[in-house]
C-alpha cells in the first residue's frame, strides 16, 4: 500500500510535470512577467492538494533572451524558480525547480509529517535559493488564491520527483 508521505510526493511530481510542460514556450517579455507569474501560480493551484505556488521569472534573464525585434521569447526553466506546497492527508511537501548544471530539476525539499516530524535532506544543509535578478513582486497564493507569506528555508533534496 502506498504510504501518505509517498502518495503526497506523487502529487507534487504531477504537478511539476503539468507546469513545466504546460507553460514551457509560452511567449514571455519583461513585460508580462507578473503575469505569467500568476497565471501558472493559479492555475497548478486549481489541482487537487496544491496548498501554494510561487513563480519568479527573471526579468533580466527574460530580457537577455529576447533575440529577435519582436520584443519576447520562450519561457523555459533558466527562466524562472518555482516553490510549492503540497498537503495530502496530514503530509505536507515542499519542492522546488530551479537550474543545477543547465538543467531545470525539480526538487524534493522537505516532507512533514502530521506529527510535526520533518524529514529533509542533509546535502547542501546551508544551501539558500539565490537571487538571480528575479522580481521582488513574487507571486505566492494559497490554495483560495490569498496571498501566502510563509517564507522558510529548506533544505534541497538530490532526488527529483
């Protein structure tokens, strides 16, 4: 039988798997950043046990990009940090995606227990995410779309989900 912590890292898998996929090409400027920013936030949010999500799109890696005179280009994962929280039962998972070696990896940060046990992973135990020129605005709903101020530091798993 699956376990609540094993079935509550499924579900942040799925949703990684839509938003990146989802939203990977959507046309972004430095102009409509914030936007894209709240429109994937809410709509991963709309799925079952997704608590919050918050979306950074680097302005300037947005601007960097941008290599035509048409003024935007393709969102992808050098683009943009993700964070979100998913509760199943009484387990709350945290993960992230951000790049490591070119790549876009989504991360298992930390699994919480009902109990208040937390589980986390000992590698890069002082690792924080770093600010990469992403915009101060970030988004970060909850899962009835109010803002979310719950800011921790994690520790980063090596497992992707």
């Amino acid at each position: 039988m699956v376990t609540d912590p094993q079935q509550a890292c499924f579900e942040a898998g799925i949703k990684f798997g839509s938003l990146y996929h989802q939203f990977a090409g959507t046309p972004v400027s430095p102009d409509s950043t914030r936007s894209l920013e709240t429109a994937i936030a809410d709509s991963i949010e709309n799925q079952p046990h997704c608590a919050a999500v918050t979306v950074d799109i680097d302005d300037e890696a947005v601007a960097a990009d941008i290599a035509h005179e048409n003024g935007y280009t393709e969102l992808s994962g050098h683009l943009m940090e993700v964070e979100m929280r998913i509760e199943y039962e009484a387990v709350t998972v945290r993960t992230r995606m951000e790049m490591e070696d070119g790549y876009p990896l989504m991360k298992l940060v930390a699994v919480e227990a009902g109990g208040g046990e937390t589980e986390t992973a000992d590698h890069d135990a002082n690792e924080e995410t770093a600010d990469h020129g992403a915009s101060e605005n970030t988004v970060d709903h909850d899962a009835n779309g109010a803002d979310d101020a719950d800011d921790t530091d994690s520790v980063v798993a090596d497992t992707e989900p």
